[in-house]
C-alpha cells in the first residue's frame, strides 16, 4: 500500500504530492544554501548515520546501526507507550518549545546524556559495582566470602616478595603456623582474611594494631600491570615500593571506601563527603593499584581523579604505562557500563561518554566546593586557579586536582 500524503502536501499538476513551504519562514535567498528538510512523515526509508559494531554468529555478520532521526507516525509508537509518555511529559514540565510548525525537544532536558538523573545513576552504578568486585553489597556489608574476594584481588603473577630475604622469612612464619610455604599473593590473600576478621581490640596488640597479621614482618612488592599492553621489565618493578601486607590492604578497610553507597545517602546530600572520597580512592592508586586492573575500579578512580592526576600518583609508585593508556582504559569501561547496564542496544559509546565527562566534572566541582568550605572554615583564602586543562578529550576545561 502506498504511504499517504502527509496534511501539509498539496498535489502538483502531475498528481505528485510536494510538501506546502511554511508561510511563516521567508524563502532563503539564492547565496543561502537550501536547508534539507526531515523525512516527510510516514515515509519508511531510514538513513544509515554509522555503524556502531560489528558481530559474527558463526554464519552471519551482523552491523549495529545508529540511525539518523526519522519522523513516525503516532499508530507506530503506540499512545500509551513508555516513549510517549517520556514525551507527554517533557511537554507539560516545559521540556519542549516551538520550533517553525514542530513541537521540539529542548537542548537542556532530562533525558539528554548530560542530564543529572543519568549523572547520578552513573555514579551510584559505577561506586555499587566497584563494591561488588570489593565483595561488599551496596550497604557496605561483605555479601562474598574472605576467601573468594582474596583469590579474586590477589592473582599470584601480580605479587612478588621484595627480595629472598622476605620469602625465607615467609617460609619460616608458615612453618610456625603449621600453614603450607606461601607465594607472595598467598601471604596477602592469608593477611586480608585476617583482617575481614580482625581481634576485638586489634589496636591494643603488642606490635601495633596490625600486629595480630602472621606475615606483618614480610615485605611484599606489587608487579602486575595496569596498563594491559605494558610488559614492566625486572628492573622497572625492582624500583617500585615494597611493604607489609596491611600497606597494600589497609585502603580496602576505609569506611570512606566501604560506604561509598550508604544507605542514609539521599537526593539531597549524596554529594557530600566527596573530599574524603577522593582522598581515599587516591590511596587506591598507590597503595592497592591491583583494583584497578578490573574496569569498575579504573572508572571509579578515574571519575574522581581523572587520569592526568592519576598518572602522577602512578609516578609516585614507580608504575609504568604505555602512551595511549588513558584512552584504552577508558574505552574498556565505558564498554562495560554499556554493557552491564543494557545501554548497548540504547546509547552510543560517545553519549555514555558524554555523562561520564559530566559525571567527572560534577564530582570535581563537589571536592572543591568541600576544600574551599573547609579552609574557609580555619580562615584561609582558596586562591583560584584556571590554568589547567581538562585531562579528557572533551570535557569541560578545569584544573586536575
């Protein structure tokens, strides 16, 4: 059946229907170029803007299409659809205007990628995930067992002892326990178990409050990657900082971390406590660099941090990357959100990033707002600073922390 005539189209001599010009727009001069009009409504040919993905099912080759906006009829989205009552909605809370004939969405509405619901939703996404992969559930209570938890975050490839010294001394605190020779991750998967069940009073021991850990004497040394496609050399890991298993567990066990999601956080006040967020997720970068391997704990960080800062904390710890990392970091867990969240089929990489930059830039303005209250409050002046760059291409331009 051929698609009818829209309202607005009159016939031509020759019976073919042509859209009516608008009587209340003067035709563009002839140094003008012609403005492309949409779709005429009903029309069923769809523009292909891009392909967005590729997938092969072992037979078939399969595209992911962005398409360009196409005009429908209303029977072809249905009255009492979720869609339409988005749009209902957005008309009567004056999220729409006059535009020529068509009622139009405005540019600042909620359901654009910079919109605050979807601000906040990643944010409370990405800090519950994080939780998750932590073995904490959103409430700040552990829902995973010590021991799966410490065989997810401690792989033995990561983890070295400092030196034969710390291995033998290993060994021997093993044997006094009647506990098997232990490889460097082992004696932190032991240590953090111990911590998830720590004495009564564990600050009144002998050796300090982390004195009831069987290995507190050994000296370990992180020796994974980061970055997936640097290959550290023996004397680039040789150079980064060892310690006692409690240095590198001790930012696991923040409350700042473990209460990132609590329950008491509300519309209001989830932005608060912000400073104290991001000075406990920096501890993460240099002392438990190990949970940023998995995409939710680099997406975190990087949401608070940013990545400029987060390469001079890596400095810091001797922590080498391959140049293009912030890009191939971020590209793995902006994926993951999509994927874990169904936006895959709904939103394009590039409007994910666009809340993810918002995202960033409203956290940032939060943990100046607290640093600027705090040192008003012991009278001190918080001089302004515009000289730096924002560290995500894209984003708005502001100083990295």
């Amino acid at each position: 059946m051929a698609p009818t005539a829209p309202k607005n189209a009159k016939k031509s001599k020759k019976g073919q229907a042509q859209a009516r010009p608008s009587s209340s727009k003067t035709p563009p001069s002839s140094s003008e170029p012609a403005i492309s009009k949409p779709p005429i409504p009903g029309t069923t040919n769809h523009a292909i803007r891009r392909i967005l993905a590729e997938r092969f099912d072992g037979r078939n080759t399969y595209f992911l299409i962005d398409w360009y906006p196409s005009w429908q009829q209303d029977n072809s989205i249905g009255r009492r659809s979720a869609i339409r009552n988005e749009w209902e909605n957005n008309k009567t809370n004056g999220y729409t205007h006059r535009f020529h004939d068509d009622t139009v969405l405005s540019s600042t509405n909620p359901t654009q990628d910079e919109a605050d619901e979807r601000v906040k939703l990643m944010l409370l996404n990405a800090s519950e995930k994080f939780l998750f992969h932590l073995g904490l559930d959103k409430h700040g209570n552990y829902s995973h067992t010590a021991q799966t938890v410490a065989t997810r975050l401690f792989k033995n490839s990561d983890w070295q002892f400092q030196d034969e010294d710390q291995r033998e001394i290993a060994i021997q605190l093993a044997e006094e326990y009647n506990e098997p020779a232990p490889s460097a991750a082992e004696v932190l998967r032991r240590s953090y178990i111990q911590m998830r069940a720590p004495p009564a009073n564990p600050e009144a021991h002998a050796n300090g409050p982390y004195g009831f850990l069987r290995y507190n004497e050994v000296r370990l040394r992180f020796a994974g990657e980061i970055d997936d496609t640097k290959n550290s050399t023996d004397e680039e890991i040789a150079i980064r900082p060892s310690g006692p298993p409690q240095a590198f567990l001790r930012p696991l066990f923040d409350p700042a971390i473990t209460h990132l999601l609590k329950p008491t956080y509300t519309e209001r006040n989830m932005w608060k406590r912000t400073k104290n967020q991001k000075d406990a997720i920096e501890q993460l970068a240099t002392r438990a660099p190990y949970v940023l391997n998995h995409p939710w704990g680099m997406m975190l960080v990087r949401i608070f941090c940013g990545s400029n800062r987060l390469g001079v904390l890596f400095d810091r710890v001797a922590l080498l990357m391959e140049d293009g990392w912030e890009d191939r970091t971020r590209n793995e867990f902006l994926y993951t959100y999509m994927h874990e969240y169904a936006e895959w089929e709904r939103r394009t990489v590039d409007q994910v990033m666009l809340t993810y930059l918002h995202t960033r830039s409203l956290v940032r303005d939060h943990i100046r707002k607290d640093e600027k209250a705090d040192r008003e409050e012991r009278g001190e002046q918080m001089e302004d600073d515009d000289s730096g760059t924002d560290d995500e291409e894209g984003g708005v331009d502001e100083v990295d922390g």
